[in-house]
C-alpha cells in the first residue's frame, strides 16, 4: 500500500535525510555553557530541533542588542560548519530516495533551516545528493515553524502546495507543514503530538518511488 501520494516532494534536511544529531547537541551545548545556561540545555535541545539557530539564539539571548545577537549567530554557524568535517551520516535510505527521485524526474526540493553552506557541507559529508530547487535558512525573513519556507519551495516547482509532500521528523517543520497545506509524512519517532492518522516510517530503507501511469 502506498504511503502517500503526491506530485511533488519537498524533504527537510537535519534528521530527515541527514543524521546530524551528534553535532547540533555538541553546537548548543557549548552555546549554552558559553552564555551561562547549562541548566536550560534541554530547553534548548527541545526549541531548536527545526529551527534556524537565529530564532534559537533570538528565544534564548532575548535582551542583546539585534546586531550582538546576529554577530554570534555568525560565528555559531562558521564553528559549525568546521563541525560538521567527518560526522555526518545519511538517515538510511535517504541517497537512495533522493537519487530516485531525481532520476525519475519528480519535482524536488531541498527545505532547511540551515544556512545554504551548511547545507552543502552536510549533504555532501553524507552523501546525499543535493536537489536543484533548494530554500535555506538565507531565503526566508520567518523559518519553521512558519510555512514560509514550503510554501516557496512550492512555488519554485511551480507546483501546488496541496499536490506536494513533506518529509519532516520535527515538530516545528511538520507544524509549518501543516499551515502551509501539504500532504505531510513523518521520519523517525518525534513529533509525539502529530495527528495519528499522519503516516511515519522510521528511516527510509525498503521506500521506493512509482510513477503513476
């Protein structure tokens, strides 16, 4: 039985295609060792997962100046791209899935809430092929849980964004999902809280891709 069926695919990056868990948590755990929140660690872990580390760094240093906190996003994500060298790993199944996709000529994008170098860094370190329709972080004013990000993605398919499907595994992407109007399916056990009738897969191995007629 299929799991979903759609016209176009727009796929989250961090935790849907690539693992890139060991990093992020070393990311916002020296951010917040360095700004004397160690104690709110968790609470970070739990807000950042699909979001820009701009919003992140916004929710947590509310009172700094706009300039400061823009400044240490900056260096927060250079630091993370010398990070990333060696420690990145696919989702299973997701090069697969990718190069399928690409080979058969469905609509493709790449939605992240990752600055557009990080991104490459990423995919590239995983072995993921890289779509030729990307929205990063660098392309949107308002990130997840917004739907801004989709709803562009779709737009530069020139698809509608009711014929397209998400693959998310955090909550603020599938909430962005949702508001946006796609078709969402789940990677991987989080996002708790979705509606149960929302279909999930653990990882990508044993997926393929039909075309219909």
């Amino acid at each position: 039985m299929p799991l979903a069926r759609a016209e176009a695919v727009l796929c989250d990056m961090d935790g849907t295609l690539v693992d890139s868990s060991a990093v992020v948590e070393s990311m916002w755990s020296s951010f917040a060792r360095d700004y004397g929140m160690s104690e709110r660690f968790d609470e970070i872990m739990a807000y950042s997962p699909g979001r820009t580390g701009l919003d992140t760094i916004r929710r947590f240093l509310p009172t700094l100046a706009a300039e400061e906190r823009d400044a240490i996003y900056e260096r927060f994500a250079r630091e993370e791209i010398v990070r990333t060298a060696g420690r990145m790993a696919e989702i299973p199944g997701a090069a697969a899935l990718v190069t399928a996709l690409i080979e058969i000529g469905v609509p493709l994008a790449l939605v992240t809430s990752a600055p557009i170098e990080l991104m490459r860094v990423r995919m590239e370190e995983a072995g993921v092929p890289i779509p030729s329709v990307v929205v990063s972080a660098d392309d949107v004013e308002r990130g997840k849980p917004d739907p801004d990000a989709y709803l562009m993605a779709a737009e530069l398919l020139g698809m509608p964004i009711a014929s397209c499907l998400v693959l998310e595994d955090a909550a603020s992407g599938y909430i962005a999902a949702q508001r946006a109007g796609a078709q969402i399916l789940l990677v991987g056990d989080g996002v708790p809280e979705a509606d149960p009738s929302t279909p999930r897969i653990p990882d990508f191995t044993g997926v393929s891709v039909t075309i219909d007629g």
